[in-house]
C-alpha cells in the first residue's frame, strides 16, 4: 500500500473521501463551539484534533491527485478539478486556527470578578461578548467557505470522472428490451 495507489485503486479516489466529511463535520463543530461556548467545553480537545486531521488530510489528497492527474487522460475538466483542489488548503488552515483559538479561550473559565462592572455593580463581559461574536462570525465565514468549496471541487472532480462514464438511457435497445 503506497499513498498512489491502495488495493489496485489510485488512493485520490478513497482518501478524497475523508475531506468529503471531515470539512464539512469540522466546519459543522467550529460554528456551533463558536456561538455556544458550553459546548466548545464539553468538545474539549477533540474540537482542534479534529480540525488538525482535517488540515492533514487535504494535503494527502491533493497528493494522490496529483498521481492520479499523471496517469489520465488530460483534458480541461480535470485542470479545473486539480486547480480548485489547490484551494482547499487555506480553508482548512482557517478551520484549524478557529478551532485552536476557540477550545483555547473555551477552557479558560470566564470570572465574573475579572468582569467590568456598571454603576449598579453588575458584571458586563462586554471584551468576551465582542471576542464571541468575532470568533462566530469568522467561523461562519470560514466555514461556509471551506463547504462551498468542498462541493465544487467534488462536483468538479465527479464531471471529469463521469462526463463520458455512464450512459443516461441505460443498456437498453432501443424497443426498451434488455438484450
């Protein structure tokens, strides 16, 4: 088993599937740990491993891609396919840094003694509050991005696989009878 080929299949084919999933389950707990801090908690490290794995494996993809690249036929749908795979890479690092920065600040226990107070003596965390909100909407952002361009790069990939793979009216003749 090499990282071309595994089990007499180009590896692009099997490995791209980990991306197909982890980007999207990534962006999925980075947006949620981000508006619900509760939960980054409760995510703990698993939050930041889990975007790591994703960062990893969309280097080891495009890797086998490029193999796989090499040894077919070369036409424009498989340039597009290779040129937005090149761009994943960013939106996973960004995954990664939310989710690094939010379990971060997510495990430190906000204290309320540390809070501003008003004139009536009541805490206003508004430095946390804006810290959140900035977090939240990077990560939504950064995941919507990361998404979007998971499904164009699959839907780029699956034209170039199949634009003459398959045929749309089936093996039957043309009376409708399998021969």
């Amino acid at each position: 088993m090499s990282l071309t080929v595994v089990n007499g299949l180009p590896a692009h084919v099997l490995v791209v599937h980990f991306v197909i999933v982890l980007v999207p389950l990534s962006a999925l707990a980075v947006v949620v740990a981000a508006i619900w801090p509760s939960t980054a908690r409760r995510m703990g490290i698993v939050l930041p491993l889990l975007a790591l794995v994703t960062l990893a494996s969309v280097p080891v993809a495009t890797q086998a891609g490029e193999w796989l690249e090499e040894h077919v036929d070369s036409d424009a749908l498989v340039r597009r396919h290779a040129e937005l795979g090149d761009g994943l890479l960013p939106w996973a690092a960004g995954l990664f840094v939310l989710a690094a920065a939010i379990w971060w600040t997510a495990r430190r226990p906000a204290s309320p003694e540390a809070a501003p107070r008003d004139r009536a003596g009541t805490a206003t965390p508004r430095p946390a509050l804006a810290l959140r909100v900035v977090a939240a909407v990077l990560s939504v952002g950064v995941a919507t991005g990361a998404v979007v361009d998971v499904y164009r790069i699959g839907d780029s990939g699956a034209k170039a696989a199949w634009h003459d793979g398959f045929s749309k009216t089936g093996n039957d003749d043309e009376h409708g009878d399998k021969g």
